[in-house]
C-alpha cells in the first residue's frame, strides 16, 4: 500500500465512523506492525477527542507516534515524535483536539479526517 493509500484509508475509517482518529491511524499499519488489528483498536480505544474526551493531544498525532514506536521499534523515538508532532501541527495548525475543534474560538482548524491523513503523511515524512 502506498503512502497516499494509507493516508486515504485512514482518513476513510475515520470519516465512516468504523474508527477515532488514534485508531484509523494504528489500523492502517496493521500489516507493518507485530500487532493484530483487533489489538491495536484496543490499544487506540482511548485516545478520541483528544485523549478520552479530554480534548487534550489529538489522537492521530498520537497514533503516529505510537506507529513510529513500533516500526522503529522504540529507536530514536522520541527524535521521530517530536518531528512527527512537529509536521502534524504545521499540516493541521494545532495539536491539541480542542484547538483543532475550534472549541474556545469556534474556527475548525482541522477536521478529524484530515487531522488522520496528516497525521499518517507527517510519520511517513518523519521516519
């Protein structure tokens, strides 16, 4: 699967409502990780709205780096996290659910399925 595939298939997932934003971007990598699918949408479960409905970091941001994480297995990755936030924020102009939702403002900065596309093509341009 292509990078653009990726990106498309999780901001699909994510548009349809089979997955949050954490878990569209874990599930599109399920073929490169050591995880079944059924794990990582476990894994992933708790990270929507920002981290349990927190409105806290967005949860593809989130699924990104744990990505890179695993395909990395744990080398470098606080290096790869810190340039995939970095790319994130510059794609989607905030990382924070809230501020992406608009939530204080009422300004949409980013809707969820391309805060996920931007958060698989940030890992991808990271690592």
């Amino acid at each position: 699967m292509t990078n653009e595939e990726r990106a498309e298939k999780a901001a699909n997932l994510k548009a349809t409502g089979a997955c949050n934003c954490c878990q569209a971007v874990l599930k599109v990598f399920a073929d490169e990780l050591k995880a079944d699918e059924t794990t990582l949408m476990q894994i992933g479960s708790g990270f929507a709205a920002g981290m349990g409905g927190m409105e806290g970091t967005c949860g593809a941001a989130v699924g990104a780096v744990m990505v890179a994480g695993m395909l990395k297995e744990g080398n470098g990755t606080p290096r790869f996290s810190r340039t995939i936030l970095n790319n994130f924020k510059e794609k989607s102009g905030a990382l924070t659910c809230k501020e992406l939702k608009g939530v204080a403002t009422g300004k949409v900065l980013c809707d969820c399925p391309d805060c996920v596309r931007n958060a698989v093509n940030s890992l991808f341009e990271s690592i």
